[in-house]
C-alpha cells in the first residue's frame, strides 16, 4: 500500500470555520466556559457537536486532539483512505499488546486524529446493522428507545443517498425506499465498476444455497450477498467533519478547537451525593500550557473506543487497582471501565488473477496513478473515486455445525452473521505489503460474532503515555472455528463456474492450507483486525452491577459526564461501525437536548 501522504495540495473544498471560530489550538480561546464541551470530533463528537448547536441558546466547544481534514486532498479522495493509515500524522500510531491468538504477534490499530477521526481516515464502507443488533441493545440495556425501529429515524437524519459517482444504473443493486435522502452524509453505490462485480453476483446465483443474493443490506436484513454502500458523495469522501461538521461552521454558538488534548477531568463539586465532573483540562501537547475548559451543563466524551475509556482511566473513574497501579488515584471504582472490548477480526485471503485491470497498478505505478488523478480531478470518476470494495456479504455458519454442541450462538440473532466476506480488486493485507507486480482479488474475511473480549488500560498517570490495548483476538474456540469455516466458505465461493480463467492459485499459505489444522495455522498467523473495536465504556441497564454507561449515556456514578461515541456498544453490530455509532450519536444527541435547561 502507499505509504506516505502525497505531497501535493488542492485548493481546499471544505469551507470550515475560519474567522476565529475554529481555534488552532487551545491557547487561542478566547472563552473558557460553555453549556456544553464534546471531547472528540469523530463520528460520535461531530454528531452531537452539530446537533446541540442547532439551538441558538446552547453554546457548544468542540475540542479535538489532531489538526483539521481541511484541505488534505488524500483525505477527500475515496481510494486514498488505504494510504492514510497506519503511523501517520492523521493517526495515534497505537500498536496492541501481543495477541496469544495470533502466535503472540502485535498489530498497528489505527485511530484518525483530526476532524471527523476516524471517519476520516477509513474505508468509507456503510451500514446500520441488522435489526437483530439493536433490538439486543434495548433488551440488555432495558431501553426501547435503542431498539431498530425506534433508530430508524435517526437513521433519516444520517444518510443522504446519492447518485454513484459514474452516475450508473442502479436499478437492482439497492431498494430505494430502505434508504434516507434527508440526512447529512452522503451515501451511494461503488462509482467504479471492476471486473469481479459481475463474477461475485453471478456466484450468487450459482450457489445460492450458500451464497443468496441480498437486494439491500442497509434496511436491516443484512444477510446474504449484495453491493456496497460507502460513505462517498460525488467521488468524494463524506466524513464527519464533511457532512456534519462544515454545514455548522457558520453557527456563531458552536466553537471548535484543533490540536487541543483532553488530558484529564476534574471534580468540581458534589450533586446528589456524586462526583460532579464539569472541568476539562485540555493543551495542544506534552509541555505546552494547560488550559482549564468548564461545561455548565455537561462534557460529552466522544473520544472512541481507546480515548474515552482512557480519559476516564486518567480522571479517577476506572478499576481501583489498575488505577493505583498506574499511579492514579480513584474517585469512582468502577472495574467495567476500558473491559468487554469487541472487536472484529479480519483475514486477509489473496488469489493472483488472470487481469490487468485491478487497483494494484493504480497504486503501484506512477503513471498510472496520474491518470487516474487527472480523471478524479476532472470529474470524480474512476478507480480513485471509489472505495476498495463494490460488494459484501454476511453469512451464518450451518445450524448443525459442531462449535455449537459447547458454545450458546453468539450472533445478535437469527438474522444476524457469524462472519463476513468484501470482495476486493486489488491485494489487501495490512500484515505483508503489497508485491511489485502482479494482479489480485482479495476476499476479506472478517469476524463478526466474536466471543473474545478483550481491554484497554493506562499504566501511568501521563496522558501522553500510550495505553495498553488487547482486543484479544481469536483467543476462544468460537473464533478460531468460525474463521476457518469461513476460510473454507470462501474457498468455495472462488470455486464456482463464475470464476474460471479468471482467478489463479491463491497467494502465501492459503493454497496449501487444507486440513482444518493447516488452516487454523493460517488463521493464526494472517489474522488482523478491521478496526472496529467497541465496548470499552459500554452502556448496560440502570442499576445494573456491571457497565460504565446508562441507557441514556451519563456515565454510572458520577454528574455531568456522557459518553457519545463508539465505546459504549456491548456488542459489535453487523456492520462497518460508523453507520451504527452515527446512529446512536443522533439519539445521544437527542437525549442530551431534551435534558436541556437553559438556566442550569
Ligand atoms: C483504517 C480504518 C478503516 C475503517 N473502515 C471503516 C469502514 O469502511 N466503514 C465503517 O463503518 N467503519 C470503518 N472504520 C471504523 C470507524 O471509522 C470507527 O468505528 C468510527 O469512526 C468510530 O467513531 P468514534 O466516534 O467512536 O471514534 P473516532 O471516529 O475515532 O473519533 C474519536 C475522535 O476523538 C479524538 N480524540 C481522542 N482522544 C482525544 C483526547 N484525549 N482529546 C481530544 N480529542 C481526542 C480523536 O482524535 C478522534 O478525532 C475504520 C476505522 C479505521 C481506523
Ligand atoms: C504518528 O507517527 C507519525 C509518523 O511518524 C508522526 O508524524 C505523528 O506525529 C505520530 N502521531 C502521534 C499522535 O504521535
Ligand atoms: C435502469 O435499468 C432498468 C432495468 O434494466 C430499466 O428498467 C430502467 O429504465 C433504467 N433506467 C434508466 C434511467 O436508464
Ligand atoms: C462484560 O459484559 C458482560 C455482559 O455481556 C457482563 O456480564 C460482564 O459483567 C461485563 N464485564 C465487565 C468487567 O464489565
Ligand atoms: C462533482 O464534482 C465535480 C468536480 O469538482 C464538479 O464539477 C461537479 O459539479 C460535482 N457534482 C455535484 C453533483 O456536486
Ligand atoms: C485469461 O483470460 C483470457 C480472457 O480474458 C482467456 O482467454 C484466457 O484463457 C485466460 N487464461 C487462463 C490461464 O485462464
């Protein structure tokens, strides 16, 4: 994959605040309170920053660690989103503890650092879920208002379905009326077709016992095999900072602060009988001025799933030993804090192919990338105006298959998937760089009903330390079985008829992968993680005797503090992860607007 940012840069096509509304770091503010302050501008922050802001009485700060996506042309360009990651200045650069069930190897776990976080910096792929997931949200939190179809409406204020960027046909890829044209990102079909779409579908018709075809997995029936959604608006990348964040700059309520880290909470009195916590120190970076920001009515944590859980960590709220251990001392024991991590894991499986015309070279050879640059820049269109996969599928493993005579189903339901499969025209794998000739198609495997759990923790009271992260993946038996029953699903997928002259052997051990023991070896040895870890401030019933969260997002224990971001989802959902943290950061920001009294 391309490494480095490219150089170059175009004028900027995102108009954010600029006549001193957005501060370019903390030391420019010029007011230290406000109604509300949201720690991250990520998919959860930008969210409720943009939706409190709508009310002319609330004055909102946006505070966020990394600089702004404005005007860094890779971040706009859909195809680039493989270069912005890991280890870059748009990235935290976190690398996980050894993972036992990936023969002790550490990993790169990207996190965005800049305006729209991680949104701006994924692969733009889009969901909601399957119904199943939300309806096991409200009944282990004891909510209706979590359940499916009481989110669809927030789902109407997040997506925008628009035309694919070469303006195809897409009569039979998509149910129209299962999608949203009133909200504020901008969603659409792959705008480049290659030449595996047809093979993938044509597949689904030959072994459609195995494979079904699924006219749309956005309304809720996500299973079976069909075209992918991405977050992309006429060829260009739709984050957060895009579709929610740009429309209310001109707000004069709303301010946002760049380079600006939240690096602890503090106490600033008692309500009720608990710690009230309205104070957030904040500094552009280690060594440099702290500024002391306070919310008359409440801070919102949206930092994400490694940022939220550590930022309580270092302000007291967290496991009373881990908290000594690290040198910090506890205000609310709560052991729940940065536990029951969930993350997808993600396999890699590359076959070379008998064609020239797949993404490798686009990437690879400079000539060809400046045609295909000239090409976006005309018009959108091409190889770079697309994201990495134009189809998907979620599929179950057999009823009778043998993990379950010892493990319970851990799919969110009947209607839910134990894995995935994206279908992708080029070699994608985070683990071995791509080679410097050749062709390829990746089916990338991804696994979704995960029973591992896994953590997150600091281990000094420095918040420039960097945490300890496990996601602990494929540590139970359960994972491993479902990958390589996956691995063979998807061998079988690549042996229909649809395939022939086109796909050749399969790359690295996959080929000689064939006993169940082999391929658990290659499960173990190529596994990695699609970057879609939850959990860690995870939300559970009132007066339940574990979980960092209620049903309505104020953190347990404590006064004045939510969180609004990906952490506080117990399960992971069946789905690319922005599409359902965009959705419970709607109805968070709906919550925190009906508790608003303008004179606190
Ligand atoms: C490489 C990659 C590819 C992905 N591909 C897809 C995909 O195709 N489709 C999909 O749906 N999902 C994808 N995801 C996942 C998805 O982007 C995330 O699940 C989602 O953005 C998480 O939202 P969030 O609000 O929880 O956190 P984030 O979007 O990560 O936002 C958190 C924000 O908080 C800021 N922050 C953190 N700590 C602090 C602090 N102390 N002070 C101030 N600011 C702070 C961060 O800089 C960041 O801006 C991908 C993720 C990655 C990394
Ligand atoms: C991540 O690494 C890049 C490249 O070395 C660097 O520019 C950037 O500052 C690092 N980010 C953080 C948060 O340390
Ligand atoms: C799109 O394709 C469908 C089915 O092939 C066809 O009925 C329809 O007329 C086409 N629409 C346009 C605008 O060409
Ligand atoms: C993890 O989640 C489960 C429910 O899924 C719960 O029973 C358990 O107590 C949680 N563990 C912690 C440490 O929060
Ligand atoms: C899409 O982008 C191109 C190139 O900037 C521009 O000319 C065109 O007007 C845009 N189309 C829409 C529908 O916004
Ligand atoms: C490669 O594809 C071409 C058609 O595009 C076909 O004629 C040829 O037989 C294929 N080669 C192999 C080895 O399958």
């Amino acid at each position: 994959m391309v490494t480095s940012l490219l150089p170059w840069v175009f004028a900027s096509f995102f108009i954010l605040p600029s006549s001193g509304k957005l501060y370019q770091n903390p030391s420019q503010l010029v007011k230290t309170d406000y109604d509300y302050i949201v720690v991250g501008a990520g998919a959860g922050g930008a969210v409720v920053a943009a939706r409190l802001s709508e009310d002319p009485r609330i004055s909102v700060l946006l505070v966020e660690a990394g600089i702004s996506n404005e005007g860094i042309t890779d971040v706009a360009i859909p195809l680039m989103g493989l270069s912005l990651t890991p280890n870059t200045m748009l990235d935290w650069n976190f690398t996980t503890t050894p993972q036992p069930g990936l023969n002790n190897r550490a990993i790169a776990y990207p996190r965005g650092r800049l305006l729209g976080g991680s949104t701006s910096v994924n692969y733009m792929v889009y969901m909601r879920g399957s119904e199943d997931d939300f309806n096991r949200y409200a009944s282990v939190t004891k909510d209706s208002g979590w359940k499916w179809d009481h989110m669809q409406q927030y789902a109407q204020r997040n997506e925008n379905l628009v035309s694919p960027g070469d303006q195809h046909n897409t009569t039979g890829q998509l149910i129209p009326s299962q999608h949203s044209t009133s909200g504020a990102i901008s969603v659409s079909l792959a705008g480049n077709p290659t030449p595996i779409d047809s093979r993938v579908i044509a597949t689904t018709r030959e072994l459609s016992d195995e494979f079904p075809f699924n006219p749309d997995m956005v309304g809720g029936n996500i299973l079976g095999i069909g075209w992918s959604f991405a977050s992309i608006g006429n060829g260009t990348r739709s984050s957060s900072a895009v579709g929610y964040l740009a429309p209310a700059a001109g707000r004069s309520n709303l301010d946002v602060v760049i380079n600006a880290q939240a690096t602890k909470l503090e106490v600033t009195g008692k309500v009720r009988n608990v710690p009230s916590f309205r104070r957030v120190l904040v500094t552009e970076k280690a060594g440099a001025p702290v500024l002391a920001l306070t919310a008359k009515h409440e801070i919102i944590l949206s930092a994400g799933t490694f940022g939220t859980p550590t930022l309580l960590q270092l302000s007291g709220i967290g496991d009373r030993n881990e908290l000594r251990a690290a040198g910090v001392a506890t205000v609310v024991h709560n052991p729940s804090v940065g536990k029951n991590m969930s993350d997808h894991a993600l396999l890699p499986n590359v076959w070379n192919v008998n064609s020239s015309d797949t993404y490798d070279s686009v990437l690879r050879n400079p000539d060809e990338f400046k045609v295909s640059l000239a090409q976006w820049t005309k018009d959108r269109t091409g190889p770079l105006g697309s994201h990495i996969t134009n189809n998907l599928g979620w599929l179950r493993l057999p009823k009778t298959a043998s993990i379950f005579k010892t493990t319970h189903d851990p799919a969110a339901g009947p209607k839910s998937s134990h894995f995935e499969m994206l279908f992708v025209n080029m070699w994608v794998n985070p683990n071995v760089p791509p080679p410097p000739t050749g062709n390829f198609m990746s089916v990338v495997l991804a696994l979704i009903s995960p029973t591992s759990r896994g953590s997150i923790k600091i281990t000094s009271s420095n918040p420039f330390a960097k945490p300890l992260i496990n996601p602990n993946l494929v540590a139970t038996d359960f994972d491993i079985f479902t990958l390589v029953e996956a691995v063979k699903a998807a061998k079988r997928f690549v042996s229909a008829k649809a395939w022939k002259g086109y796909i050749q052997d399969a790359v690295g051990g996959l080929e000689t992968a064939k006993t169940d023991k082999q391929i658990e070896a290659y499960v173990r040895e190529n596994t990695n993680t699609i970057w879609h870890a939850v959990g860690t401030a995870a939300m559970s019933a009132k007066g339940a005797n574990y979980g960092v969260v209620d049903p309505d997002l104020k953190v347990k224990g404590v006064d004045g503090l939510r969180v609004v971001d990906g952490s506080i989802l117990p399960f992971v959902p069946n789905a690319h992860t922005e599409g359902p943290i965009y959705l419970i950061a709607e109805r968070g920001a709906d919550l925190i607007k009906k508790d608003f009294r303008p004179h606190p």
